[in-house]
C-alpha cells in the first residue's frame, strides 16, 4: 500500500468520543475501486453518529471518486418538440419528476427568503439548481469539488463556481455575514469535516440567514431493506456520514444554527422501489412510439408507486430522504 493510500482512525466529529460500536460494514459495491476492502461504520457511544471508521485520508479520498460518479447526474435536455417519440421524451416521468424536483428545491429557498437574495450551494454539481435560482433573480455561488462539473456550470451558465471542497476553504475565501441562504443538497455526508463546514456557513451567513441539508436518512425503511444494493444509502467509502433529522439538530445546536422544520417528503428522491423498477423499464424496446407509450404508462405507474410510498413512509418519518432547516443563531460563533 502506498504511504499516501491510507484508512486512518476517526473520532467522533459531532463531540469528539472515541467511544463506538460496529454499525455496519460494506465494501465499495458502486465503483469497486479496492476490492479487497470493506469498510465500515461505527456509531458514537456518546451522540449517535454513525460515521466511517477507519477513513481513507483525504488524499486517499480522491481515488474513491472516479469521473463517473459525477456523470450519473442528467445535464438538461433541450426541448424540441418535433415528433411523437420526442414529446414522449419530454413528457416521460423522469424529465417530469427532476422538473418538479428542482421546482421543489426553488419554491424551498423562495418560501425561506421571499425576494432573491444571495445563495450559495455546495456540491453545486453541474449547476441546474443554481442556474434556476439565477434566473429567478438570486445572486448565486457554487463550491464544488468536480473541475469538470465546476467548469461546466460556469460556461454554460454563467455562473461563479469556487472549484474546491467547502473543508478547504476558510473565512478568508468568503466574506462574513454575505448570503441569505446556504444550500446542501445531499453533500453534507460526502464532507470530512462537516462540523468544520457548518462552522464557516454559519461565519458566511446573514443574521437569520438559513441553511437547507437534504440527506438520505440512516431511519429510513428502504435503509433497512435495500442497503446492501443501493449504493444511494450507505455509499462507502464516499459517503463518510450516514444521518438522520436528530443527528444533524445536534450539529446545529453546537455549530450556531437553531433548528426550524424537517421535511420527510421529497420528489428528489422518492423511493428505491421506482428507482428499481425504472432501471428495468430503460431495459425495454423503444424502437417505435407504441414501445414508448407502454414504456412511459409503465414508468409512471412505478413512479407514482414510489411516489404513494414514499408519502407513506414520511408520515412515519422513515423516508428514505430528509430535509432539515436551520437559521443562524443572533450570537455569532466567531467573536
Ligand atoms: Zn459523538
């Protein structure tokens, strides 16, 4: 093993224990990068998070994340309406659903803060979000670790990426109290030092300035059924964290922010179940329209299946994802 390829021993992030039991162990199913390896997750004896223990450094780190594990994510398709077969494309209930799963996270954001203000978004991706809240007005920034997702996002969009990881960026980068709204869609868990993040959001915030995390959520049924083969729940070694709503309150009492609402329902992810079923419909001939009108009446059946179930799960705050905000606390934390 090279010096640099190393797992090392964690403590607690959230309080700093050295006390934990095994949670769960699992190798790297989704880019099988070390084969040999499993990893595993401990739990604090003292707070509850659940957190990988041992971690690949962060140089290490970077070898878990191929090209590919950025390209999963759909650039958006132009709409041109020339034939039945394209009308059916945009009418499918995936284009359908990341619609109305990014109309979900603006209508968040424009609901929290009424006129556009400023926002910064980390793991911006390739900027769909941004690019949204732009045009609704916002003065928008993006953090993300990806060149080519940062690259793209800034030349296709227009918009101002910082090309880093939020763990490497300090006070300095940013300016104090500067945005209205901080966004965090799904990184939270890939960061290595999330206390260390929500510290500097918290510098970088407004007075009363809010910040949104949405995650997978370590309570969630599915978690306890399709864990072993959905590399979206407990994605190790990427995922360094696995969290639930109580978890992440904690992070925010001891890193400034006040707790204001969970969500349990999201049209981002909605259920493992549709997102099985809809690997197998892609499967299917769609040679000629009539294939693509079985395919779309099947795929939105097993949509709305997972969209039913999902409902279900999130009255019992066991769905599979979770969003929490939370508002900057009067007191600063820097002074
Ligand atoms: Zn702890």
């Amino acid at each position: 093993m090279n010096e640099k390829n190393q797992l090392v021993n964690k403590v607690c992030n959230l309080c700093g224990s050295e006390s934990y039991s095994r949670y769960y162990e699992q190798k790297d199913h989704r880019f099988e990068k070390t084969p040999r390896d499993t990893f595993r997750m401990v739990k604090c004896g003292e707070c509850g998070l659940i957190y990988l223990n041992p971690a690949p450094t962060k140089t290490y780190m970077k070898y878990f994340y191929p090209d590919t594990f950025y390209d999963f994510r759909a650039f958006p398709v132009p709409s041109r309406r020339k034939s039945i077969r394209d009308f059916l494309e945009i009418a499918s209930p995936i284009n359908l659903r990341s619609k109305l799963a990014l109309k979900e996270k603006t209508d968040l954001v424009k609901r929290l803060h009424k006129h556009p203000g400023k926002l910064l978004d980390v793991g911006a991706a390739e900027g769909n979000f941004l690019l949204a809240m732009k045009k609704n007005g916002w003065d928008v920034l993006g953090v993300e670790i990806s060149k080519s997702m940062a690259d793209f996002a800034s030349e296709k969009y227009g918009i101002t990426y910082i090309n880093d990881d939020l763990n490497n960026l300090s006070i300095r980068d940013f300016k104090t109290k500067d945005f209205d709204i901080i966004t965090m869609w799904r990184s939270f868990v890939h960061m290595y030092d999330p206390k260390a993040a929500l510290q500097l959001c918290n510098q970088i915030l407004k007075p009363n300035g809010k910040i949104i995390i949405m995650s997978t959520n370590s309570d969630s049924v599915e978690e306890k059924l399709f864990r072993r083969t959905d590399p979206n729940l407990i994605d190790v070694p990427r995922h360094l964290y696995h969290v639930n709503p109580d978890i992440v309150k904690k992070y925010f009492e001891v890193t400034g922010f006040k707790f204001i609402k969970t969500f349990y329902f999201s049209l981002n992810i909605t259920s493992r179940l549709t997102i099985i079923t809809n690997s197998k419909l892609s499967r299917m001939r769609k040679k000629y329209w009539f294939d693509k009108l079985i395919w779309l009446s099947a795929a939105n059946l097993s949509l709305l299946a997972g969209i039913l179930f999902s409902l279900l799960l999130s009255i019992f705050k066991r769905s599979y994802v979770f969003t929490i905000i939370g508002m900057k606390q009067d007191t600063d934390l820097e002074s």
